[in-house]
C-alpha cells in the first residue's frame, strides 16, 4: 500500500529520495519514510504420516479446501508466527518445521512465506475463525483444493519431497 498520509501523525506526506528506492513518501514531523511493502503471511502443509491438515473457508475459496494460514505479527520470526498460528487455530502441536519458499499474492499485496511441519501431538481443536479443519489424504489432497494455487504449489512441493525419500 502506498501512504499518502502518515500513519502517526495524519499529515500529509511528501516525496524523499532514498538512494535504493527513489521517491519515497516521508513524514517531515516524525522523521519517517514509509516505503511501499507487503504483509508478510505464513502458510503452513502440517503432515500427520499420510494424512495433511486441511481448512474449509468458504469466504476465501467457496469450493476448495486451504492450507493453514496468518499474519506474521509485529516483533516475531516467520516460524514463530507458524508455530502460534497452529496454536491458535488448530490447537495442536507441531515439530520440524522446514521452509519452503515464498510466493507473492498480487491484489492482497501479501508475501506469502510457505513451510511444511510434522504433526506431534493433539486432538484438533479449531477456532471460532475456522469454519471447517480436518485431515485429508494427502494423496488426494489436490482434488480437494483445486481453487487455492498457491497451497496447490506448497502440496505439490511436499508431494516431490516425499516421492525422494
Ligand atoms: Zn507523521
């Protein structure tokens, strides 16, 4: 998002030069530059030996199923935001958390950081935020989330991994 306006003050913001960035919108008052960046998201294939973690949202995708998702928050780590996501929307416990790349959301403007975890331990106890949460067969786990192309591409990731081993 653009700031045209600064978020502290409400002044009017004015264009500064960075070196790096070129024109940047700047707040005289505060001292700031607001430089135009994405919201960092986690997204998370949690896999419990065949099986794989999936949610039904039906305001994000009517049709399909969806990986586990959230806000990185202000003052945490990526895999902290993982591990507390989890928490809060699954209630369970996870382990071996691993990275597997980034993708970006265009009319969201959200960076989407993807990972893979193990399943430890826990019955699934979802949120009030969650419609629908439950294990599917990870094998037919593409059937079932056909509208969500970024998760598609995390499944098919976790998909090549295992066929390796
Ligand atoms: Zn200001």
């Amino acid at each position: 998002m653009k700031y045209k306006f600064c978020p502290l003050c409400g002044r009017e913001l004015e264009e500064k030069y960075s070196w790096d960035e070129g024109g940047v919108p700047y707040c005289l008052h505060d001292d700031l530059m607001f430089f135009d960046t994405p919201k960092p998201c986690i997204m998370v294939a949690i896999i419990k030996e065949d099986e794989i973690l999936l949610l039904k949202q039906s305001y994000i995708y009517e049709n399909s199923k969806v990986l586990l998702s959230g806000y990185v928050g202000n003052n945490e780590t990526a895999e902290e935001a993982v591990y507390r996501e989890v928490k809060e929307e699954a209630g369970i416990e996870i382990n071996n958390i691993t990275y597997l790349g980034s993708d970006y959301v265009k009319d969201k403007e959200i960076l989407m950081i993807t990972f893979v975890a193990d399943f430890v331990s826990g019955q699934i106890k979802k949120s009030n935020e969650v419609e629908g949460m439950g294990w599917s067969k990870l094998s037919n786990a593409l059937n079932e989330m056909k509208e969500d192309i970024i998760g598609t591409k995390v499944v098919e990731k976790v998909l090549n991994v295992k066929s390796r081993r």
